[in-house]
C-alpha cells in the first residue's frame, strides 16, 4: 500500500512558462514590438461630406460706393 501516501503527498506548485517576448521590469525593457500610433489610419475619413445647408456669407464683401 505504499501507493496511497504517494497520492496524499501535497503537490508542487506547477511554475509557469514565461511567455517570451516582453521582460518588463520597472522602467519597461523587453523585446515585444511597441504599437505607436494607429497602425492602419482611415485613408478616406469622410468620403462624403454633406454640404452646408447654410454657407456663411462672403467674409470680405466689396464695398459699394
């Protein structure tokens, strides 16, 4: 019956795999790639503005003598 004291034996923790890639650390470090800015900007934001029911008037009217 020596089997039954193997099985009531408390487990070892499982360590866990390190993913690879980033180390961290406090001031950052790793190899990870850093996404800056959007990686794929909208090219055509607004491809169909609506105009403007109301235009402003002539900003630097002729004056009429």
């Amino acid at each position: 019956m020596p089997r039954d004291k193997e099985i009531d034996k408390p487990m070892k923790p499982l360590r866990r795999r390190r993913k690879k890639g980033d180390g961290g650390g406090a001031s950052g470090g790793g190899d990870r790639a850093q996404i800056v800015g959007n990686p794929n900007p909208d090219p055509d934001p607004d491809p169909d503005p609506e105009p403007d029911p109301y235009p402003d008037p002539d900003p630097d009217p002729i004056p009429t003598l």
